[in-house]
C-alpha cells in the first residue's frame, strides 16, 4: 500500500467514525472552502471556468497547504459554462459565484396544480424557457447545435469533478465527502422556481399546496440523487444544503418541509447512507423535530446556533460539525483563532461525534486569513487527539 | 408571466435528439434517465 492510500484509509476512518457519532483517534478536520480556493490560488473565477488544469489547482493548493482530513468538495458545485451556453439562469460569475436578485423566479403562484402534476414537463415547457434565452427560441438547426454545445460543457464539468476526487485520491490521499447532493423541494421551490418573496407568501396563503408540490417533487430529487450516489461509500455523505427552515416558524416548518425532509432522511437512512444537512443560520427553534430524525444518520452542520447547546439537545442522535467562525479566522487574531478552536474540542469533542470545521462554507476572499486558518488547523490535529 | 408555445419551442424534441443524435444513446432507460437528468439540470 503506498503511503497515499494509507493515508486515505486513515482519514476515511475518521471521518466515518465521528460522523457515525463515534470516538475516532482524533477529531477529523474538515474543509468547507468553496470559491474560497480561486482567489487563494491567485485566479479570478472567469479564469477557472476558462481552464479546468486552474480550477483542479484552486482546490489542491488548498489541499496541499492546509492540514485537513476531509474535503467537501474538490471543485465548484456549479457547471457555469454550460448555464452560460444556455443564456440565462439564477447564478452569475462577477467576480463571485452568486444568485442575482429576482433571477429565480419563473412560476406564478397559479401554477402549482401544472407543476405537480408533472413536474418534468412543467419544468422543461414553462419554466425553463422564462429562465433561458435558448430554451425560449423557436425550434431550429441552430438551436439545437447550440444546446448540444451547452450538454459538452455539462459533461465536462462531471468529469472535472469525477477526476480531481480520483487525483485528490491517488496524488494527496485526500477523501472528498461529497457522495450526493439533496435539495429539499421546498428549497427548490425557493431557489429556482418562486424566489423568496413568492416562497414566503405561498406557505402564508396555501400551505397545503406547497407540501403537496413538495410531495411531487420528492421521488424526483430521491431518484436524481440515487442515480449519481446509488450506495453509501464509507467517508462520504450527502450534501444536504438547507436554505429555507431558517425563516420558518415552527408551525410552518411542520406543515411544508418537515414531512419531506424526515421522508427523505429515513429513505436514505435506510440504505446506509450519511445525510450531510447545511443548517443554515440558525436551527434552535427546530430542534424538537431533529430529535425524530434516524439516530447517526444525519451529520448537521451548524452556522449560528450555540454549539454546545447543539451538542447537548442534538448529540445523542447526529454528528454535528462547526463552530470556528470565519469572521474571527479573518479578522481575529491568531491566538483568538486557537484559542475558540481549543475550547470547542474541550467542549465539543468528549464522547465523539464532532467534527471540526468552519461555521460558514468559505467563498469570499474575506472568509478566511490563510494563516489563521493553517494554524487552527495544524492546532486541532495536534490538540484533537483522543487518548 | 410569459407563457411559451411548447410545439413552437419544441424543447422535448431538442433534448430528446441532443440524448439519441448527439451522445448517441440507444439504450431506451439510458435515454428516459438522461431526460430526467437534463430536464432537472434546467434548474440552474
């Protein structure tokens, strides 16, 4: 075995173990960077959509100058030059990879009864065509050289992604923990389909068709994600980002995503596989529910919420990861960094189950000072370990 | 909003001939999931 793959095994382990809720050797360090990697690396994102060689570097620089034990991702979650083929879409490259205010709407409130009842069709018919300049063109020769044009960039994309985890694998012994990735279909609803104000006022006036849409949509999202992460791999997970909980009162939450979002889990749950959900912001008012979710199943990660309070109500049942701030990694010093990282192993880490990590997903240049970040890091794999 | 005429846009066939035409798949399943896949991939 070569010392790369010894190490991969190492830290599949460990990263298995803690998000099983167990004690592993030492607390595994985990990476959240995103679009963080490009401005690091020295590149503007424009440049690596132009070049996949300084895209895969971003994310090894990352790799290679930081002590880490897992990584979210080896490359961004976003195949922009195959939406920029398509002349449209929620997300634009200005310097940030971000959604445009307003760019996500694309259905009216009216229309729930299309969309639930076929889902597929509605998508393809009315909503892409309000979302993509391509899509709304009459048929033609040119048209369809020019979507055929956009599924190359697609695919490519899917290969960058399935060879740097195959070259952070053999080249660096570095596990990528993303399996799969699950959208709740409320956040899709959000995301893609009704933005936020539409969202917000559909679960005010007819909750019970936003459930029943996000009853539609769930075999679908099930079905997607299954075809690219069919079995848990040991180390790995499935993304889960959630975006609208964190405005929902806990009555609402009930009613329009709590009933998918348990059937999805228990789904998964049963196949073996790690839901990796994204609380975002803050999940307090919603712990009662989280508590019903399968026991070790779930590894949540927490951006607001008091971390200790978290590992007191949510500890017993699922692995929670967070709490170094990126304000502070930016902003503060380099013994205020070590100092938060070594209280929250002293809190966090007793009887297993916690794993270290940002309490944001780093994108902007401004989410972390590279040497606050290499001396947590290299602290908490010091410092971490179990004995 | 604007409503599109799908027999004018006709994006079903330009999925269905960019899976068949251009990545030449035969397999009918293999065709019905790359539908499924590219239709979902519009949500961007």
């Amino acid at each position: 075995m070569t010392d790369f793959q010894t190490l991969y095994k190492e830290r599949t382990n460990r990263m298995e173990t803690a998000q099983r809720g167990g004690i592993p050797d030492r607390v595994p360090v985990y990476s959240l960077v995103d679009n963080w990697a490009f401005t690091y690396a020295g590149y503007s994102i424009e440049e690596i959509f132009a070049d996949d060689e300084k895209h895969y570097h971003a994310f090894e620089q990352v790799a290679q100058d930081f002590y880490w034990d897992s990584m979210f991702t080896s490359c961004t979650s976003r195949a922009m030059n195959y939406v920029h083929a398509l002349d449209g879409g929620s997300y634009q490259t200005k310097g940030l990879m971000q959604v445009e205010t307003g760019h996500a709407l694309s259905m009216e409130a009216d229309e729930y009864d299309e969309l639930i009842a076929d889902p597929y069709r509605f998508i393809r018919d009315v909503v892409a065509p309000r979302k993509y300049g391509l899509l709304r063109m009459p048929y033609s020769e040119e048209k369809q050289r020019k979507y055929n044009e956009a599924i190359d960039y697609y695919f490519r994309f899917r290969a960058l992604g399935a060879s740097s985890v195959a070259r952070f694998k053999d080249e660096h012994g570095m596990p990528i923990s993303r399996g799969g990735v699950f959208w709740h279909p409320l956040d899709l609803l959000l995301d893609y389909f009704r933005d936020f104000a539409g969202t917000m006022l559909d679960i005010k006036r007819n909750p019970n068709k936003v459930a029943e849409a996000c009853e539609a949509l769930l075999p679908i999202v099930i079905e997607l994600c299954e075809g690219a992460y069919p079995a848990h791999i040991d180390g790995k997970s499935i993304f889960n980002p959630m975006h609208s909980p964190q405005f929902l009162k806990p009555k609402d939450f009930e009613k329009v995503y709590w009933p998918t979002y348990k059937k999805a889990v228990e789904h998964f749950a049963a196949k073996g596989c790690v839901f990796q959900s994204y609380y975002e912001r803050n999940y307090s008012h919603l712990y009662d529910y989280l508590q019903d979710l399968p026991k070790h199943s779930v590894f949540g990660l927490f951006e607001d919420d008091d971390m200790r309070v978290v590992k007191r109500r949510l500890g017993g049942m699922m692995s929670i990861g967070g709490g170094m701030e990126t304000y502070t990694l930016n902003y503060g010093t380099k013994q205020q960094c070590i100092d938060m990282a070594k209280s929250l192993i002293d809190d966090l880490a007793p009887g297993g189950g916690y794993i270290f990590t940002t309490n944001r997903i780093p994108h902007a240049p401004n989410d972390a000072n590279p040497e606050n970040l290499k001396a947590v890091n290299e602290f908490v794999h010091e410092y971490g370990v179990y004995r | 909003m604007q409503r599109y005429d799908p027999m004018e846009t006709n994006n079903e066939a330009l999925i269905k001939n960019c899976i068949q035409d251009h990545l030449k798949i035969d397999d009918p399943a293999k065709q019905k999931a790359m539908e499924k896949l590219f239709i979902y991939n519009l949500l961007n």
